[in-house]
C-alpha cells in the first residue's frame, strides 16, 4: 500500500477530549474518528488491525471446534418477553418500533436468537454439542460513554453459545472456550488474567472475566500474591473468622453527635476505632426495605447482597425513602428500633462486634454500647462485603492485592436459564424430552484493539505486537526524488509484498522528520529506511519496540529481517 493515497490522517497534538492513551494515538494515528457520542468510525488502519485480531479469534475458535454464523442485529421484542430480559436488561438496551408500531431491539448479545435457532432446528442429542458463533455488531446505549472504543455504544463483539446434553458435557465445552480464550489474548501479546466474576444480566452461575492488567482499568482485580487466585473485586470472597473481643457487655446509652454523619466523623468525635461502628445502609431489594449492616471499616458489596436474596434489583434506597422506613436521613440510621417490615441482614463481622456504635434513627444522635443480638434481631449473617488488600486470600494461600483490569472476554456457564424459558429442548436417548443446557462465551473485538494500544505504547506512539499490527513493516525513502533511493525502494516494495510482508510505502514528498515522526506514531513493528546509501543497495533496518538499528544490504535482506522479527 502506498501512503500518497492512503486515508491515514495523524494529529500532532493530543484531542482535548481523549483522557486515555489509547483514545489519544487511535485519534492521532488515524484509525478511528468519531461520528457521535460513543459510535467511531474505523478507518484503513484500525480496520486492519480490527480484521488482524478477528482472524486470531476465527482461528481460535474453530480450533476449538465452533461453528460461524451470522445473525440478526435487530431483534423482536418477543424473544426477550419469551426470555424475561425485555424489562429487566434496563435502560442500555436500545428499543426500536417499525413503521407498524412493533417492538424491536438492537441487539447488546444474542442469547434469545440463537436459542430460537437452535430450538427450531436441533431435536435429538445425536446433533449434540454443539458450538455456533458470530463476529457482529453489538449495540448498548451506554450512559457515559467513554475512553473511546473501550466504553462505546456500538462495538464489535464476537459471542459464541454452547449448546450440551449435560452439565458434565457445559463443563468440557466451557474449558475449551476458557483455553480458546486464553490463545487468543496470548496471541494478542496482552497481559491479562483470568478472573471469577458475577454474571449480572446474563444468568448463570459460574463465570470468568477475562481481564487486561492496566491502570486506567474500570475494574479491580483482588489476586493472591501467593497463588493463583484471582477474581472481580465484586465477587471475591471474604473467607475470615472474627473473633469477639473478650470484654463485659456494657448497657447501651444514647448520645449526642452534633453534624457527625460519616463514618470518619462519628469515630473522631466518640473517640472509637472504625472497627467499632456498625455502618447502616437501607436499600431496597426487589421494591422490599432491607437494612444492611457492615463494619465501619468495611463497604457494602451489592452484587453479593443481591446474590444472597437471589433478587432481581437491588437499589440504594433514596433519601427520603430511608426517611420513611427508618424515621431519619441516612448517616443516622441503625439498626435498633427500627419497623417490623424492615428486614435486617448483616455482614459477618458485625457479629463480631461487642459494645459497638451505631446510629440511633434520630439526626445529630448515635448509639453506644449496642450488641448484636441484645440489641436488635439479625435475620441472616452472611458475607455482604467488598474484600480488602490485606485480607487473606480467599484459597488460604497468601494475601490479596489489587490490580485495575479491562475487561475483554467474559465466558458463562448458563445452564438453563434460556433454554427452559424458551422451550429449547431436546430428545435424550431414551426418547425423553430434556432441556439443553447452555453456556455464552463474549470476546470484545474493539475492547481487545484498545487494550493492545493500552498495553503498547511508549511517548512517540503505537508499538504494536506482531500479530495485530496493520502493518509488518514501514518502507520509507527519506527522498522520493532521489532516483537510486526511489528505484530501491519500489524494488524492496515488490520483493516484500513478494514474500507475503504487508508493507506501507511512504511515498509522500515530505520531509524526513515527518516521515519519521509519522513512523513512530504508527508503530509497525519494522522500519526500513531508504537513504543516502541506496546507490550501494544498503538500507537501515529498525525495529520499533526495541529501537535497535542495523544495515543491511538489499540482497540479504530477507534474511535479516527474519532474524529481527518472530
């Protein structure tokens, strides 16, 4: 390819509003442009990094077995009735109505079509497993889109779905995708880890996040810095024996805690640890008042608070919603005295607690002296909080820490949760009608482009990996007037393309430094200079990751640049 003609428009300056490396070089090199808020435009040369990561996961992926296919991205409103999702997906699906007034969706995942699919067309367990996937065009409507493609409303997405007769034959085909999963990102050159996560709207029970490791991440990793374990910081376990402190239980008192409604405050101003508050937070689970109850020195996790109540919603009650269940605005809730309607849960170190304080339902007023138990009634005990670095891993083996992770592929073991909603089922060997048991495997394809960009970069530009660059190499005579250097260079051209290098001829009459420039913001992993020794057929090869420099003569330059790149 010739860049005179080439539609790779770079910026010297970085756009105001790209807060994130890779945001900022996928602008300034040219690969995206934005049409509207969260939709981009890719470009020659993010599609051709886009299509270079698609054929690693189409490669993967039939390795593994798979089967493409190509789906819808509009979809009726009925299947989501038939599965549950139409209301309870939320506001990030993006509704439609045809010109007869019916009810469609852009599709976000594609669980209810192929189920539809798979059920209308697979009737006997001799057609099974079976694994189908697509590379498509997925749509969410995204509150705050940001950072680019790694948080966008329209987006490429692979999803495959895995159709078994058993559980035992979901945990073979989900191992398959979970290897398939880490080929691709390996191949990809990403440092990433394979995390425990929750499920959210999709269903299911078991499920692993697939994290790149970087510090503009929007989710944390809590992983043993002794072992293996990793998982989303949302569902890590807290796997801990509080002890009681051994000391005479004390009768409770009220006092008076003028303007003190944080946790900080109200331990300043009593003059107690933070280990000693219970910290009181009313939310509403499934429209339902529960009470939650933590330690001071501890945060409420709702995923776990919602798996705990198998709820479908669980909200932070408002402020005057707090007011009308407990009688005062939040920072003075507690648990004691509060209606019978209001169901009380705590986490499992407030147990624990002996002669702690908590708020007295009454503003500028807290309780002291309270105990689980005496004091007020305690439904359920139960892990409802967010682990900390420090705690002890959850596998008994080492401490946990905390990494920041984008999220590029999710993998599920479904179950039946789609299958049985929407009759997809099957006729076991026995004649017996069985429902098939599923499992959904998402790679996000543009996510995946930006993590790369994240992960390789340095201050002049893109240092791509190999196997995703757009280019292998960049061929660029300093003089396109030159006639030796000119000749030489579009002889190197053809000898390249020859030999299967994708190749970017720098054909513009500019000067050297912007070529050059231009060079390092593009990043291929290859940089051939055409220069001053073009009558003696030497060029200088450079390799952009490392900035290692050599000559090298034109009729062995192949062998060179075997030797350069892997």
């Amino acid at each position: 390819m010739k860049q005179s003609t080439y539609l790779a428009p770079t910026l010297r300056d970085i756009p105001s509003d790209a807060e994130v490396k890779s945001h900022q070089l996928m602008l300034r090199a040219g690969l995206i442009r934005q049409s509207t808020s969260g939709v981009y435009s890719f470009l020659p040369l993010g599609y051709k990094a886009l299509q270079k990561i698609e054929r690693i996961v189409r490669e993967e992926m039939n390795k593994a077995g798979a089967q493409e296919l190509l789906m819808p991205a509009i979809q009726q409103a009925e299947l989501w009735q038939e599965s549950g999702r139409w209301e309870a997906y939320g506001p990030e699906l993006m509704r439609l109505n045809d010109r007869h007034g019916r009810e469609f969706a852009l599709g976000p995942t594609h669980e209810e079509v192929i189920t539809t699919l798979v059920r209308d067309d697979v009737k006997s367990y001799k057609k099974l497993p079976m694994t189908l996937y697509q590379i498509q065009t997925k749509f969410r409507d995204e509150r705050r889109p940001r950072f680019g493609v790694l948080r966008s409303r329209e987006f490429i997405m692979k999803d495959a779905y895995s159709f078994d007769t058993s559980f035992d034959g979901l945990d073979a085909s989900y191992e398959k995708m979970y290897q398939a999963y880490t080929n691709i990102f390996t191949r990809c050159g990403l440092d990433f880890r394979a995390v425990v996560a929750d499920s959210g709207a999709m269903g299911g029970k078991d499920t692993h996040e697939f994290m790149v490791l970087s510090e503009i991440g929007e989710d944390t990793i809590a992983y043993s810095d002794q072992s293996g374990y990793a998982a989303n910081i949302e569902i890590a376990e807290v796997n801990i024996s509080y002890k009681k402190a051994d000391e005479a239980l004390k009768a409770m008192e009220a006092v008076a805690t003028p303007d003190t409604r944080t946790i900080e405050e109200v331990a300043a101003f009593l003059n107690v640890s933070k280990e000693k508050l219970i910290k009181s937070l009313l939310f509403l689970v499934d429209d339902q008042p529960v009470l939650i109850l933590v330690r001071g020195d501890h945060e409420i996790n709702e995923i776990k608070v919602k798996h705990v109540f198998d709820a479908q919603t669980v909200e932070l009650a408002a402020e005057e919603e707090t007011k009308t269940w407990t009688g005062t605005a939040p920072g003075y809730v507690g648990p004691v005295g509060v209606k019978a309607e209001v169901r009380i849960v705590a986490d499992k170190a407030v147990e624990a607690i002996v002669n702690g304080v908590c708020g007295a339902n009454k503003e500028h007023a807290h309780l002291r002296n309270v105990n689980p138990g005496r004091d007020f009634p305690i439904e359920q005990y139960a892990d409802l909080r967010l682990i900390q670095e420090g705690d002890p891993s959850p596998d008994g083996r080492g401490t946990i820490r905390f990494k920041e992770g984008i999220e590029v592929g999710h993998v599920f073991k479904l179950g039946t949760r789609y299958s049985e909603a929407m009759g997809a089922t099957f006729l076991d060997e026995n004649g017996k009608t069985q429902p098939m048991i599923m499992g959904c495997y998402g790679v996000g394809v543009t996510r995946t482009l930006a993590a790369v960009i994240e992960q390789h970069q340095d201050e002049d530009g893109i240092v791509w990996p190999q196997s995703v660059s757009p280019f292998d190499i960049h061929l660029i005579p300093v003089n396109m007037k030159q006639e030796a250097q000119k000749q030489l260079a579009e002889e190197l051209y053809d000898l390249l393309q020859q030999e299967s290098y994708d190749v970017l001829l720098d054909d513009r009459a500019e000067r050297p430094g912007v070529k050059f420039k231009d060079a390092d913001l593009f990043g291929f992993p290859l940089r051939i200079t055409v220069g001053k020794k073009a009558e003696e057929g030497i060029v200088e090869v450079k390799v952009r990751r490392t900035g290692e420099t050599l000559e090298a003569h034109k009729d062995h330059l192949l062998d060179t640049i075997k030797k350069v790149i892997q």
